[in-house]
C-alpha cells in the first residue's frame, strides 16, 4: 500500500539533460547548463526532488523485487534493489539512498546527508540509465561525440578506453556528447540520441597527461570512484542538441606488446554488432529482470541495419592516440561519401 505524502515543489532552475527538461532545486555540483529560470513554453517537464523526507510512505509488500546486487562504497556493504510498484518503482541503495522513479518526476530519499555528494553521482548514472530505460529508450555504457557534424559513440567496458577517445577527440577540436550515459530513441528518420552532463570522468593517468600533474590533486572527485576526476566540459566543446546518430565504434585496445600493430577499423557482422550492444547496455540486467529482452534485442536488430558498426583496433598507449582520432575522421569520411 501506498500513501502519498505532499512535498515541497522544486525550485524553478531548468535543465536540459538526455533530452528532457528537467526543473530541480537541487545544488548540482557538477556542471549542468540551465536552460532558464521558468516554466514557461515547457510542456511536460519532469521534476527532481532531492529530500532528506521520503515523498511516500512505502510497504515494499505491494511492490514486486525485480533485481538485487551487491553494491559497495568507501567499504560499506550496501544492496542494489529494483521494486516495481503500480504506479512508479524504486531503485533503493540500501541504507544509502532511495529513488522513486515516475515518468514525469523523480523522487529522492536521502538515508544520510553524510552521503549526499554520492546521491548526485548515483542521480546522473545508474538512476538515470534505469530512468531512460523505462521511457523505452534503451542506454548503451559509451562515450560519444559529434566529429565535424556526425555523431559518433564509442561503448565499452569501463576501463577500455572510450573516455579516452573522447578526451583525444575533444583535444582535437570535436564536441562532447556525452560520457557513460548514451541513450538511443528510434524515430522514423533514424536512430537519435540525447546530450548528457557536459563533464568527463578521468582516471589518474588520463588527467595527467591530458591536463598535466600540477592541476591534478585540485581537480573534483567523483565519489562513485574515487580514483577518478570529474572534467567540466564548457558550452564551446559541448554538443547540447539531440542528433541522429551515425557510427558506432567498438574500442579494442590492444596489449602494449602488440605496440607495433597497425591501427584498423573494421565491420562488425550484424549479429556479432547485436550482441556487443546488448553487452554494452547500462542497464541491461534491470531491464532482463522486467522481462524486456526480446523488445531490446528487437531493437538493437533494428539499429544495426541502419547504423555502421566498426571494430577498433589500436595499440595502448597516448602516444597513439593522433594517429587514432586520423583514422575516425578518415573513417567518419568514408562512410559519409556511401
């Protein structure tokens, strides 16, 4: 059972953020570009409320358990739960952070205000990947940017190389699109996807030699990993409108004993590319659990025979990256010309 309680409207601060308008009071920490100060000329924004009071009061008896994991930070255990519930679902992290997701506004329980830098880093991932999904528009773990006009993405595993991609393309003059979060909406002129938060979330290594070590013990953490920094990205390098999307490129980086392989870009097999995408999915177990698996695979099925899947091989190392970001531009320009 399920009673709603009356809570605080947000502020007016609108942001624009995966193709939606969102009106939040909320503090970010993290650079997100308003797109004004009113209501007025939105249609249906969606409304954020960041809270230390819960916006229901909840018996998980009348939701149904779709997904649990384990999930851990600064050494404290902590469970992933999904509940579906009649009219929203929660996404709760135990002891840390419960989030009440409908499709016009989401809500946010905060356990601890200890944790509240986390909430954010939590708010603009995981809850968003799983948010997006149930607004039937699937999300792939990639980085993407638009390389003179044509939107490229760039899913992997974390560690793999994508973020430094896009930092090496940035660097060369292209536009983020967005980091982690790539959401994908199928339109009857193609597949188009969605800007998200204009930022980057380096590793050491990748700050140092991107920004130098003399900046790096100052630059903003995030708390998810800490072990990363979180790189705002300015209006000039950030690409902030929907676009149809028109490669794919699935980052292979080789061993550094494999140095002097040459750098290649090759097609992926329609059936292989399916798969890669269904692996590259943010939020795929969630969604599997929902039982959404043959409207995914029905999808990605779809987008394949529309979008160029290439696999992209490359030796490690930084001192390969311009030779790298030639070959996609040269890439990009072939499959312009077809």
């Amino acid at each position: 059972m399920v009673n709603e309680i009356k809570t605080k409207e947000p502020a007016t601060a609108v942001y624009r953020l995966f193709g939606f308008d969102f009106v939040s009071e909320y503090p970010f920490s993290r650079l997100l570009f308003k797109e004004g100060e009113s209501l007025d000329g939105l249609s249906s924004p969606v409304h954020i409320v960041f809270d230390t009071q819960p916006p229901f009061q909840v018996d998980l008896e009348f939701g149904e358990l779709i997904y649990t994991n384990p999930f851990s930070f600064e050494n404290s255990e902590s469970n992933v739960c999904f509940y579906k519930f009649q009219t929203y679902h929660l996404l709760r992290f135990t002891n840390l952070v419960d989030f009440f997701l409908r499709s016009n506004r989401i809500d946010c329980r905060i356990y601890n205000n200890y944790h509240q830098p986390l909430v954010e880093d939590l708010f603009l991932g995981a809850v968003m990947s799983v948010w997006l999904e149930l607004q039937d528009m699937p999300v792939l773990h990639a980085s993407a940017m638009v390389i003179n006009g044509q939107l490229a993405a760039f899913p992997a595993d974390s560690g793999n190389g994508k973020t430094t991609l896009a930092t090496a393309l940035l660097q060369a003059g292209h536009a983020l699109f967005t980091d982690d979060i790539f959401p994908l909406e199928n339109r009857l002129d193609g597949f188009w996807s969605h800007p998200g938060a204009p930022g980057l979330n380096l590793w050491p290594d990748q700050s140092i030699h991107f920004l130098g070590d003399s900046d790096f013990p100052y630059l903003p953490r995030n708390m998810l990993k800490p072990n990363k920094t979180r790189i705002p990205v300015g209006r000039d390098s950030f690409y902030n409108e929907s676009k149809v999307l028109r490669s794919i490129y699935l980052p292979n980086r080789l061993e550094p004993g494999n140095r002097n392989a040459n750098i290649k870009i090759e097609p992926v097999k329609p059936a292989e590319a399916v798969i890669e995408l269904i692996h590259h999915s943010f939020a795929r177990y969630v969604m599997d659990r929902l039982g959404w698996q043959a409207r995914r695979l029905e999808f990605f099925a779809r987008l394949v025979k529309q979008v160029p899947v290439r696999r992209l091989l490359y030796p490690s190392g930084f001192e390969y990256l311009p030779r790298v970001t030639d070959a996609i531009l040269q890439d990009l320009e072939r499959l312009k010309s077809q």
